[in-house]
C-alpha cells in the first residue's frame, strides 16, 4: 500500500541531494529525502574535509555564472546557519602555456571579466618558492577563491531542510521507482510512496537509479593524501588552493592545517569502481602516485603521511554535469554526474534542481548541461 508522501522525493541526501531539499523545503514544498547510509556519512563523493571553490573555471566558461551564484549561496547558508563553511584563500592555476588548465582559466576570467592576474616563471618562483616551476611556465591566480568544508555544508543544508518541514530519511537507500499517472512512487525496505516529483541526486548509485544514462557514467576511485612537510609549515599554511597541470594529469591541492596536515591528491588516475565495492583502503601504490609528484614538484611536502581517505567520482563521457529531466519521465529531475568537479556547485545545483521540480525551468543557464547533448554525441 503507498502513502501521498510529498510533493517532491529526493534520491540522495549528500552533496546536490541535501542542497535541493533545502531549496524545496525553504520555498515551502513538501519534501521527503532518502540516502543509503547513516547521516554524517563519508561513503559517497564529498568526504574529505575539504572542496576547492573557484571563479576562473578552466572546464568550461559557461560554469562562470552557476559559480557566482554558488558562491552567494554558500555565504547566504553560512548566515543562516550560523557557521564558517567557506575560506576564501585566493586561487592558483599554473602549468605549461600550451596547458588547457591555464589557457581555460585565463579564457574563462576574461569572458566574465573576473579580476585575475597572470604569472611568469619568474614571478611564480617569487611568490610560490615552495614549488619547483620549470622554465616558460605561467600561471592564473585570482582572489575568489578557497575552500569549502563538505561534510559540514552538507550537515547544514540537511539541518535547514529539516527545520523548513523536510523529512530526511537515513539508511534507507531507494530499491526502485516508477512512473505513475500523477508522479512518481518511489519504493523503500520500509514502503512506498508517492510524489508529483522525484530528484536523482544519488551520485555513484545514479546509474541503477536511472539506467538509461548508465552508458554516459563510469564511477573512479580517487585517492585524498594528507602529509606533514619536511620543514616551512608556516609557509605551506599562507598557500592558496592551487591546481598544477602536468603532462599526464593534474594535481591539486590546499593550505597546510595543523589538525590534518597539507591535503593533496591527483585527478583522475582512471581506477574504475563499483559504488558498493569500492577498495577503500589506501595502499602503497595509491600514495607513491601523489608522493612521486611531490618530490619532482613540491618537495618540502615529501613528509610523513598523516591521513588517507577514499572518495569516488561520477563521471560523465564528456567531464560535464547532468541537470535536467529524465528523458523518459519529465516528473524526475537528473541532478548528479559531477566528474570530480562538483561540490563547489552543490548550492546552486540545489536551486537548479528545485526550480526544474516545482516550476519545470530555470532561469539558470543550464542548456551545456542537457541529457539532450548525451544522447545526440
């Protein structure tokens, strides 16, 4: 027997899952959110303590937008929550001229007229000695930019969503849904619901939720490395966010902590993963991937290893998000496949998503982001 549950379910109660339950919640919606594991957990995509935000987006400079949004979003849940969820360190983007993290950055800054300042070789190893920069090199920094503290964002927008009216159901992962003639029914091991409308912002679980975006989406493994450096913890705790492109990917990383140590960690080695198999141990092999890399580049850093974590990304074939309805049901909305670049977007995506439920569009200039341009390439 099912139950009228809400006017709008949501799937996944992590990043863009506990964002969109907020924004529905708040605009006076009925919501009832599921998530497969217990609340606080770390099993998904956003553990880790910690997420870069930044303006001069190298993907692509139709992000632009979405992440000035975002930023307001974040400083407006801050007020509301009454908590320090984003640091504004200022961002650095370097690697070889020809580099698309360097050029894509500079495209999108100068596109939407964001303050930015380039750097040569020379300037770099000036202000950045800590880094071995090559010759020829040349970099972006901008000032908008830091670092946001995912687990407790989360926890934030789950606690606003519940004091609007949301239900936030833990440990109790959707088995299945179906289309009804009014909306959805949504089935758990405790029932069966029914909604006008349903949110897919389960992550690396999106592919059995939605199976025919399965083919568009592959779930990676991707290991977080915290180190002790070697000496000058003061100067690694005055860095900016940074990413460095290298021939064969690139690597990011944040200012020293005390608590944890300097977090680093490669993009995308490629290790493909089954979201409820996922090793997530950290291995020998796992750290001398990232520690090879300090030692060529940043080598002060090449210290003791404090703490190591196992995150997963969603990624789709072409490195962008999906937003949009599902193209067999107009009534689900899609909010998920953030290939390692996502939960920056997380607060914005969360107003996306309950535009698309409550009014069927958005003013947000998502169209780059259409399940129309999977299923056309």
């Amino acid at each position: 027997m099912s139950t009228t549950a809400a006017d709008v379910i949501v799937a996944g109660l992590g990043a863009h899952g506990s964002a969109t339950a907020f924004a529905l919640a708040s605009r006076g919606a009925s919501v009832l959110g599921f998530d497969r594991f217990a609340r606080g957990h770390t099993l998904g995509s956003s553990g880790g303590l910690s997420r870069i935000i930044r303006l001069s987006y190298y993907e692509h400079p139709d992000y632009v937008p979405l992440l000035r949004r975002a930023w307001e979003l974040w400083r407006a849940l801050e007020r509301s929550s009454g908590e320090t969820l984003l640091h504004q360190t200022g961002g650095l983007y370097a690697g070889p001229p020809w580099g698309e993290l360097v050029n894509g950055a500079r495209a999108s800054a100068q596109t939407h007229e964001l303050p930015h300042e380039m750097l040569d070789a020379a300037t770099l190893r000036m202000r950045y000695p800590l880094f071995e920069w090559p010759d020829r090199w040349i970099g972006l920094f901008e000032q908008q930019a830091g670092w946001l503290e995912p687990e407790r964002c989360i926890e934030a927008h789950v606690r606003l969503a519940e004091r609007a009216g949301a239900t936030l159901c833990f440990a109790e992962p959707i088995e299945r849904w179906e289309s009804t003639i009014d909306g959805v029914r949504v089935s758990t091991r405790a029932g069966t619901y029914d909604a006008r409308h349903l949110v897919l912002a389960a992550g690396a679980w999106i592919p059995r939720l939605a199976p025919s975006f399965a083919p568009e989406l592959s779930v990676e493994r991707n290991v977080l490395l915290w180190f002790e450096p070697r000496a000058e913890r003061e100067a690694f705790a005055r860095l900016p966010v940074y990413i460095v492109q290298e021939p064969e990917r690139m690597f990011y990383g944040f200012p020293y902590e005390e608590a944890h140590g300097l977090k680093v960690a490669g993009l995308h080695f490629g290790d493909q993963a089954d979201p409820d198999t996922v090793d997530r141990e950290v291995s020998g092999e796992d750290e001398e991937r990232v520690r090879s890399w300090l030692r060529r580049r940043m080598p002060l850093a090449d210290g003791e290893r404090r703490e190591a974590k196992v995150c997963m990304y969603t990624n789709t074939t072409d490195g962008h998000f999906i937003i949009d309805f599902l193209p067999e049901d107009s009534n689900v909305v899609i909010a998920s496949a953030c290939s390692g670049h996502g939960f920056k977007f997380s607060s914005v995506v969360g107003e996306i998503a309950a535009d698309l439920a409550l009014d069927g569009e958005t003013q947000h200039a998502i169209e780059f982001l259409s399940a129309a341009r999977l299923e056309s390439g």
